[in-house]
C-alpha cells in the first residue's frame, strides 16, 4: 500500500526536576543548522522499527544522560503545520520525572549541552517548545488531585515539610496545611522513620519515605484529593 | 532537510452516543483492501496540509456522515509496530459524544457502511481499535470526577433520572442516589423548568436544561466530585 503523505514524526521529552522550593526543566542547545545554539527540548525523529516510547527514551539519554525509567504521553502536537519551520513535523510529546541527584549532569558526551532550568526562568525556545512546557506543567499540576506525586521528585528520605513546600510550588499558592497533613497521612502512602534531619532554623524534622507498594497501587487505582488552599 | 522515515499518521475517531440506559459507539466496514468488510473506527491518513483536530472531523464527516463540534485528544497509539498489518501507521486518536439525535445516521453516501454499536456488544475489530475504543471509555468514565458530563449525551430537556442514569451506565455500578443528586445541584449546571415528562410506571418527572454558560465555564475549570457508590 502506498500513502502519499510527506510527514515526519518527532518525539520530545518534559523532564521536571525538583530541589530547594524550584521545578527545573532539563533543556539541550541545539549542536546543528537554522536552530544551531537555540535551546530546546530533548527530542528527535523515530526510527522506522522504535515503538514512541523507546524513541523518546533513546533521544532523552543520547542527549542529556538522563535516564528516566517512567515517561507519560503528554499531548501530540500536530495542529500547527509551521512549529518546525524547516518541514511538517509531528510531535509526541512525554514528560517525565527525576529524583534530585539526576539534577546534576554528567559532564562529555552529548550532555554537556543539556542544562536544567528553573520553571520560571526558561530561556527562549525553538519551535513550539514553550507551549508544551507550558502544557506539561498543567499536567503535573492536575494530577496533583488525583494521583499521589513526589516520589520521584523528592529524595528518598525527606521530611514532611519537603513534600507540602513541592505541592506548594507545584499549585503555585499557599496551601491549608494541617488539612493537607491530615489528608496525606490518611492515604498511607508514606511512612515515619527513625531519623530527623534539621530543616532551616526550625527543629530537626522527622524524616519520612514512601511506601512503595502502597504508592504504585494508588498510582493505579487513583486518590480524590480535594486540596484545600489556605 | 532530508529525514528518512517510513512512517504515516492517521487519525481515529471514537464517537460515543447515549441511549435508554445504553453507551454506543460509531463503527464503519472497511470499504477496500485486505481489511475489506471488517469494521473498524471512522478514521484516516492527515493530508500534508491539514491539522489534526481538521483531519479527524472531516474523515468523520465524510465516512459517517456526523458531525462533531470538539473532537478531544485521546492519545497517540504507536508502540506497536504491527498495529496495521500493511504498513508502519501511527494513530492520533479523538474522542467526542454526540447528542441522541445523531444516534440515527444518514442513509446514502459513504455513511450506508457505518452503524451504532452498543459498547457491550462491538463486533471484532480491525487493528488495535478494540484497545484504542477501551481507553476511550477510561477516559469517559475518569472524566466524571473532574468535568460536569451530559451535555451532549442527553436530550436538551431531561428527567433528572436520565442524568444519574447515565452516571450509573457509565460508571458500571450503582450509585447513592440522594448525594449524587445533592452533588449535582450544588454545582448549579442543571435548571428546572416547568415541564414534566412521563418516566416509565412512576410520576412524571420534572424535567431539566443544562444551563450552557455554567456547565463551560466548569469544563474549564474542572469540578471535584467524589462520586459515592451505593
């Protein structure tokens, strides 16, 4: 069967990091042609026998070194038929998150053009770039309300105040914070440790970590969590 | 700039409608090829020129006659390299509800092949379409929690039993009657009128208007309603 039909097909990856109260976004400068030196997101072309999944994968750790073991399909974007300037291009967008010691690169190979960037702070973008940013930051955001989050985000012991100051910054505006204790303590997917780490000028918090198990069902089955904002 | 790839993009369509206490979806024999007379989802290559969101409604229109305002992004499905015996095609799939009207198609023209099916009893389908109509219905059926649903679906005056009914159909399982009638009110979507209509053996029930400005601005911005079951 012969289709007519002169389209290419893209993947790009939205990874999000998290450290210090800021979302980050892992960006690469563009190494060739029109584009050369403006930054993008991780991202490239399929290849005929790569399922989306594992092309989004490749290109991500090609690019950056970053390994993500988990991406989510976003959004495809294809209405704009001039979002690549050089030739109809569709994207399959995916985003993804990773634990703060993928905040650091490694320095050589290709990722020594990658670079993360605070949210709030993202240079000037090729292509559609920013708008699909902007959409997987309302993803994120969404499932906040129906989908446990931090796992990835947070480090493997944190203490509680760690993950009210992520939804915090993640919802953009100050939270109720005795009914969000109350609320995520109640759906058990976290659990108190032994240890206390000291967090500012406060007393040494309690240190908290996952439940792994717990987590992945909630993540499946899904939570209702009406988040009250102070 | 030159990119070898072997890959097409089409677009599915995935249409439910509603009916006395019935989901179905809108299916087309295939018409040409080794595929001939098995039915599959409306659907078809994007033109060079054409956006997404265009080519998925005129490939509707044309195969089936119906029309549909918002046709919303379902996912991308190419994982599986296979999915289309003849060659390597990536489906953007849309989904969208129609009002009971539409549920009697047009005879003549491309729409004489196409036909209602009820959810629970679709034929075997071409492709991967069985799986790409299941995450339809997910989707349906997650947006209950997070967006008013029932303004296409249902008559534009209705017994407030044809909306809980729906509910119930969608949801698979019964529902307590008395808070999801409290819920609904409360979100101040639905609007008496005067009208009563004869509902089965019991009293003519009141019937209700979607009130259109408040049910989009709630689409909008999303609603939370934990629905409880009976």
């Amino acid at each position: 069967m012969k289709i007519k039909q002169n389209i290419k097909i893209a993947v790009d990856a939205i990874v999000f990091g998290y450290q210090e109260n800021q979302l980050f976004v892992l960006l690469i400068k563009q190494k060739y042609g029109d584009l050369k030196n403006q930054w993008a997101l991780p991202g490239g072309f399929v290849k005929d026998d790569e399922p989306l999944k594992k092309a989004v994968v490749r290109e991500l750790k090609e690019e950056t070194g970053v390994k993500v073991t988990t991406m989510e399909q976003l959004y495809t974007f294809g209405d704009d038929l001039k979002r690549d300037p050089r030739l109809r291009v569709i994207s399959v967008a995916y985003f993804g998150t990773v634990n703060p010691k993928e905040l650091k690169l490694n320095a050589g190979t290709d990722a020594e053009e990658a670079k993360w960037f605070p949210l709030e702070n993202i240079p000037k973008l090729a292509f559609d770039h920013k708008k699909i940013i902007q959409k997987a930051f309302e993803r994120l955001k969404a499932k906040l309300n129906y989908q446990p989050i931090g796992f990835d985000l947070l480090d493997s012991k944190f203490p509680f105040s760690d993950l009210e100051n992520l939804y915090t910054t993640i919802l953009q505006k100050p939270i109720d914070r005795r009914n969000f204790r109350k609320k995520i303590l109640s759906f058990d997917f976290i659990a108190e440790t032994d240890e206390y780490r000291k967090v500012g000028s406060g007393r040494p918090g309690k240190l908290y970590v996952f439940k792994n198990k717990r987590y992945n069902d909630l993540l499946k089955q899904g939570i209702s969590f009406e988040i009250k904002f102070a």
